[in-house]
C-alpha cells in the first residue's frame, strides 16, 4: 500500500527529468533504425520490411535505452550521496518497487506514443494490406515489450552489485547476446525477437502467439531474478548476502522469486511451437523403413477438424489394409511431434501403439500393431498444436481463421512402411472450416462443400498420394483460360487490389500463352487443368502434380515495382510467372556464386521478348536493354570488380552486401544481355525459342536435375568466350 501511496510522487518527479524524456523521444524515434539500418526481418513482404523490421529495431533500441536509464534513476541517490537519508525515510524496498512502477509507466507510454506516431508512416508505406490487429500487435510484442525486459534485467543487475559502472558492463554484454550469439535462438534472442517474415495477404496468428510466449517466458525469468536482487538491496548498513538473509525473513518473497523462475523453466521446456527433429538433414532413416510384407493399403479416409481460433488440429483417420502373410504386421507412420494419438482400433479392438522420441524432417514415428486377419481396419483420433521444424522461419504451420496450411504429416498420419493397392492409396478427406474460408486441396483434385451448418462448412477432397496438402483461406478464385490449359489462379483477398492493379489475370493469359507456345506445357500440369496457388510467405515455391505455389513475398507492391524485373508492375508480374518455366519447371544450379547462371537470366529475357511483342521493339529497348547495357556498363567500371582484392580486406558485412549487389546485378542484367548475344549468334530469336523449347523439354537425369550453363551453350552451339560483353 506504501508503493502506491508513493508511486503519483515518484512517477512527477520522473516526468520532470530531462534525461527521461530524452529517452522517450529517442525511442519513440527508433524504429527509424529498422527502416534504414538494422533489417532482421529478411523477407520482402510489406509488413516484413515496413512493419516488423521498425518494431524490432525500436524494441531493441529502446529496450537498451530504458535499461541505462533505470540503472542512472537506481544510482541516483548513491550518485547524489543521499542514499542514508532517504533509506532512513523510506525502505529501500519500498523505493525500489515504487521507482520499478514508475518507470514501467513510463515505458508502456513511450510505447502507446511510438505505435501513434508511427501509426501513418506504417499505414503510408505498407499500403492496401496495412492491418490494424498486425500493427497493434507488432508494436506491442516486438517493441513494447522489449522495454520492461530491458528495465528489469538493468535494475536488477545494479541491485546485485551497486555499482553503476558494473551495471552497465553486465547489461551491455547481456543485450549484446541477445544481438549476436543469440539472434537466431528464437527462444535466446530476448531483446529482438526472432522475426523472419510476417505475411501481407494472410494470417500472422502463429507468429505472433510465439514471440508472446518467448516475451512472457522472459518476464518471468527477468521477474524472479529482479525479486532475488530486490531482496539483495542493501539494508541496514549490511551488504548483499545480509541484506538478502534479513529479506527472506518473510518467505513469500524468496518463494514468489522461485515461483516466477519455476513459471520461466517450465514455460522454456514446453514450448509447443519447434520440435526436436534431427537437424541434420542428410539423414533418412524413416525413408530407410522396410516395407510390410504381405500387406497393402486398399483405402484411407479422415475428419479433420481445425479450430482457427486456438491453432489446433483434431481428427479421426481411418485404413482398411490387405493382410495376406497371415501374421501379425507392424505398421508405421508419420506423425506431426505436436499431436496426440488415443483410441486406436483394428477391427473394433484396441491394439498396442508407441510413438518414438526420436523425431525427423517435422515428423514422429508412430507404429501400430495389426492382427493378423486378412482384412483389418485401422481408426485412430489425433490432435494438438502442429510443431515446426525450423525455429528461425516459423509460421509454415499458421492455422488461423484467415489462413491455414496442413501438409501430409499435420494433416493426417502419414504411411510410410506399406505399399498401396491396384488403385493406389486412395483417401477421402473431410475437412470443417468456417464459412468465409475456401479449402484448396494442392494437386489435381478440387474440394466441394458436402455439407453446412452452424457458420462452418465441410469440404471433402480425394486424393491418390500417400500425403497430402491442403490451402485453405479467405481466396480469391480467377478462373482463366490460356495455351490450351484451365489456369485456376487463387491468391489472398487482401491482395486484390494490388493484384487488380498488377493486371495480374491479364498476366497469366500472356505469359501461359506465350511460353506455352514457344517452350511447351508445364510438366508439373496435369493434362489441361493447372492450379496457381499463392502461399503465405514460404521462402519459396514448389509445384508438382496439377498446382504450383506461388510465394506471396514475389507479389508484394515492392517487388512489383522492381525495375530489375520489368518496366512497370505488370511486367513484375509477367517476370514471376515466367518463373513457372524458367525455375520450377527447370531447375537451376545456383551453388557458384560467381556465376551469372541462374533463373533470374532466362526469365528477364523471355520478359523482355514478352514485352516486346506486347508493347513494341522501341519500349523493349528502353525499358529492358538499355538499362541492362548501363547496369553492365557501370559494373564493369566498379572498383572492386576492377580490384577484387580491396574487397576482400573489407568488414565481412560490407563485403557480402557489396558482393551480392554485384551477383545479383549480373544474374538479372548481365546474363539476359548474354542470351540477346547468343540469340544474334545463332540465327534469331526464333533459332532461339526453338533451343530454348529443346531444352525445356530435354530428359532430365533424376540426380541431377538442373539446367547447366555448360548445355545452354552446347545447345546454341557456342564458347563462353563468345558471349563475353567487355
């Protein structure tokens, strides 16, 4: 009661500190820094760069900051040589916890003023996906409440050792770990989460739930070590241990320290978002698993049932099997490592399961014991929170109820010993979803809705493949009709505009119909129909089977208005979709970094043909060509190419920055100016397209399934020295 009667004094004589309001103002200026300076958030989505990359920055700043101003506030009356005085009028403990309560006001204002003032900057530059929750929730788990960690683990490190200069040695390498060593330990990094992306067009449900989970594990750690030192300030004229000694005397307050920390370990040890997978990734066992004898999968099916609003997953999954060895059969599956198996029946009998420690690639092994009747169905329940297999990129997994993706192994248990029947593995799967989201199965087959009730819709889908992959989200659906193939082109409502503005369904007409022509049909279609399914940012896009995936960082305004890829935002477009020849469609081998050889070269020059026939030779020229020649141009006048061993000395930083600058700049301007020499060397652009088509459709060796520059140029018939442009 005596901090609260104290706390209205202390928290005016706060506001009356100049030095306290210096580091407002410098915090809330801070997220400037992640605009132009300190980038952790690597992806190119708009809330990515716009978003996440300020909210951290200011959380890290400003964390530091309030940090060296508590330890100038609690040094404040030793500084002054009062502290007799005012210990003899008010307990150390008291003052302690009423200056700790002052400060945390302050800083929660300081935050609420940031995500203010930031508030139309953010909104200005992320455009037409800006999103209220996400910044809200950006700025209060990324920055705010970086501000209370840094208060605490800086007060608590002065209540240790009382001196002010030890404090700031001791808080300087703790933030310093947290910028470094632990920058890519989601779980470490207390001071800047670790944040890879956060999507545009859909959900960052899961992402979110994880930081708050590191920041609250944290709390209670910085929490209970700030009570221990709380009980450490020096009282009485003794030191540290006695002062500790006469604190404890009451045992709440040792006992809330320890129940704080116990909260901290036990929140650290079941964390439910990364699971323990094997990171080394040439290891296969679960690929190594022998095949059951004498017994075949004749069909399969599942309910799945998903709560957006939790991230969870429950179902129920059936297999009817084939036992012709006349034995006992052991069967084994794929289970996510965050799901629970119970009620497990063959043939309406429980049987023996066991689910190994041993975890790989996202997945347990799940083993069941079969009967040896010939004909035996197996049904099993499962569910939980789906983990992920790599901490630094988190979000593959989002369940949310703008966004879900369930692949093979979290969508149902997966079969790995048992070879399928005449007909295949063949699964019917029932999925329930809210009414507003659309279920997209990857892969041929489409989902219907086969029933409706209560604002929730039931989608069922087939599927022949031993896994499965399902989309489902608030999509928009264009159905397109180009190169002899049914496009079905699905992306996020939240990007329609920038879609529409894009011209993107206009963009897949011409670059289907155009590459279709000159090079053939996608390999990964299946007959006429092929699905174009945007993602939530992945890293990445793969397709097989009748869809691909498209990467939603490749449609962000900013990557839409790349001059590198094209002379407006349709053209971005056309360049990313060119891609689905030119980098899914063929392979390239990017392991030389020294090399122009890459994807990126055949897909600005097919964009700059597309271009041309679209708009004219005279604005090929202009806005492709010439540009290429002066980017060559300028390369070959730089610095450190003309000296490579200056670059070398320099700080490993600058040096990758420079040096990729510099790679990228001939993958996307040097390379496609090669492909216009060769085009001129072996008789045109039609001698060209017919190469080109040649080796689209060359036979891949499995091993090695990449297009080389080494066979681009024994197909032109050309030297590398033939191509040289200095």
């Amino acid at each position: 009661m005596k901090v609260l009667r104290l706390f209205p004094q202390e928290f005016l004589r706060s506001l009356q500190s100049r030095l306290v309001w210096l580091v407002m103002a410098l915090t809330i200026l801070s997220p400037a820094v992640g605009l132009f300076l300190y980038k952790p958030a690597t992806a190119s989505t708009m809330l990515s760069m716009y978003l996440a990359n300020p909210a951290i920055a200011g959380g890290a700043v400003g964390g530091v900051l309030f940090g060296i101003l508590a330890i100038h506030e609690w040094d404040r009356t030793a500084r002054n040589r009062v502290d007799v005085l005012t210990d003899a009028v008010v307990s150390p403990l008291t003052a302690a916890l009423t200056r700790l309560l002052a400060l945390l006001v302050v800083a929660a204002g300081t935050a609420a003023l940031a995500m203010l003032v930031w508030l139309p900057v953010s909104r200005g530059l992320i455009g037409a996906v800006f999103d209220g929750a996400d910044y809200a929730l950006a700025y209060l788990l990324l920055m705010g409440a970086a501000l209370p960690l840094g208060i605490l683990a800086a007060s608590a490190a002065y209540q240790f050792t009382r001196r002010a200069d030890l404090s700031l040695v001791l808080f300087a390498a703790f933030a310093a770990l947290s910028l470094t060593v632990w920058a890519g330990d989601w779980q470490m990094c207390w001071l800047n989460p670790c944040v890879w992306a956060l999507s545009d067009d859909f959900s960052n449900f899961r992402i979110f739930r994880s930081v708050a989970w590191m920041r609250l594990t944290w709390l209670a750690a910085l929490s209970g070590v700030w009570t221990l030192s709380w009980l450490c300030v020096r009282q009485c004229g003794k030191g540290a241990l006695g002062s500790l000694a006469r604190s404890a005397r009451r045992a709440c307050r040792p006992a809330v320290a320890l129940a704080l920390l116990v909260c901290s370990g036990t929140a650290w040890a079941l964390q439910p978002f990364i699971d323990r997978s094997n990171p080394d990734l040439t290891v296969m066992s679960f690929y190594e698993i022998p095949y059951a004898e004498g017994l075949v999968c004749t069909g399969r099916s599942a309910q799945v049932f998903p709560d957006t609003a939790a991230g969870t997953v429950s179902g129920s999954a059936s297999y009817r099997f084939q036992n012709t060895s006349g034995a006992e059969q052991t069967v084994a599956f794929g289970i996510n490592p965050g799901y629970a198996v119970s009620n497990v029946r063959a043939n309406g009998a429980e049987v023996p399961i066991s689910v190994s420690d041993y975890q790989e690639y996202n997945e347990a092994l799940l083993e069941v014991s079969l009967p040896a009747d010939e004909q035996v169905e197996l049904t099993l329940d499962y569910g939980g929170f789906p983990q992920e297999s790599i901490p630094a990129m988190q979000g593959g997994k989002e369940i949310s109820a703008e966004y879900l993706c369930l692949e093979n192994a979290t969508l149902y248990p997966r079969l790995m010993n048992v070879l399928p029947g005449e007909n295949g593995y063949p699964a019917t799967i029932d999925v329930t979803l809210p009414a507003a989201m659309t279920a997209i199965p990857f892969g041929a087959g489409e989902a219907e809705v086969v029933a409706e009730r209560d604002g929730m819709k039931t989608w069922r889908f087939v599927q022949q493949s031993a896994g499965g992959i399902l989309y489902a989200g608030d999509y928009v659906m264009e159905t397109i009709h180009a190169g002899g193939m049914t496009i079905e082109f699905c992306y996020g409502r939240k990007h329609q505009a920038v879609m529409e503005d894009a011209g993107a369904v206009e963009a897949v007409k011409q670059v289907v119909e155009y590459c279709a022509t000159r090079y053939g049909p996608l390999s990964f279609g299946a007959g006429e129909t092929l699905k174009l399914i945007q993602s939530r940012v992945a890293g990445g896009g793969y397709a097989a089977g009748g869809a691909s995936l498209l990467d939603e960082a490749d449609f962000t305004a900013a990557n839409l208005s790349n001059a590198e890829k094209g002379g407006g935002a349709g053209e971005v477009m056309i360049h990313e979709l060119v891609h689905q020849w030119w980098g899914l469609g063929n392979m390239f081998d990017t392991a030389d970094p020294n090399s122009p050889w890459s994807a990126e070269g055949l897909t600005c020059y097919t964009t700059y043909r597309i271009a041309k026939q679209l708009y004219g030779e005279d604005y090929a020229r202009t806005h492709y060509v010439e540009p290429w020649q002066q980017a060559v141009d300028d390369y070959y006048l730089n610095f450190y190419v003309r000296h490579p061993e200056y670059l070398e000395r320099l700080p490993e930083a600058q040096r990758l920055q420079i040096s990729n600058s510099l790679s990228q700049m001939r993958q996307y301007c040097e390379m496609p100016l090669m492909i216009l020499k060769a085009e001129k060397l072996v008789g045109g652009e039609a001698a060209m397209d017919q190469i080109l088509h040649a080796l689209f459709n060359r036979e891949l060796d499995p091993m090695y399934p990449y297009l080389t520059y080494e066979e681009f140029l024994d197909a032109c018939g050309l030297t590398e020295e033939a191509l040289d442009l200095a």
